[in-house]
C-alpha cells in the first residue's frame, strides 16, 4: 500500500543527508570568516561589509534548513501517530508498521 508516509520517509531520508553536508559546507564559511575577521584592516569598508552580507545571507540559510529539517522530522511523527490512533480507532488493533523510516 502506498500513501503519503512512503513521500515523507523518502524526503526525510535524503533531505537528512543533504543537510548535513550543507551544514559542514556552512561551517567551513564561518571558518573562513572568522578569519577574514582577523584581517578585516586590509579591506576597505565597502567590501567588509559586501563579505558580512553574504556571510549572514549563508548563516540565514543554514538556520532555515535546520528548522526545515526538523520540521519535517516532527511532521513525519505526528503524521505515523495519527495512521496508528486511525488504524486503532477504525479497524481495531491491527499492526501499522512504525519501522518504514529506513535510514
């Protein structure tokens, strides 16, 4: 049988993955911008402040996937407690795999 979990689980299982490597790439531009921090008097103020948007532009992006992420996680839960209470209350106690998140 094939329902809206299966999508879930499919989006929860390479979205997990696909945010994590874009979580480290995002790590890597906070190194780099501390560092550019350090060495900020050999930039004209124009250009450090070009760099500081970009970077919160980056940082932004990482915490809105982060929230997404996590959503999503809480959204595939209350949707398999939701097909268990609608298994329990309309068919009896009939076994609704909690399993089916693979990863």
């Amino acid at each position: 049988m094939y329902y809206s979990g299966h999508v879930c689980v499919l989006f929860l299982k390479y979205s997990f993955k696909v945010n994590i490597l874009l979580a480290v790439f995002e790590f890597i531009l906070f190194f780099f911008w501390k560092q550019l921090k350090r060495a900020n008097r050999l930039l004209d103020e124009g250009v450090l402040l070009f760099l500081l948007s970009e970077f919160c532009c980056h940082m932004l992006r990482l915490l809105l996937k982060l929230f997404w992420l996590c959503f999503g996680h809480i959204l595939y839960f209350c949707h398999m407690i939701f097909m268990k209470c609608w298994q329990l209350c309309f068919h009896g106690p009939v076994s609704v795999p909690f399993s089916t998140c693979n990863y």
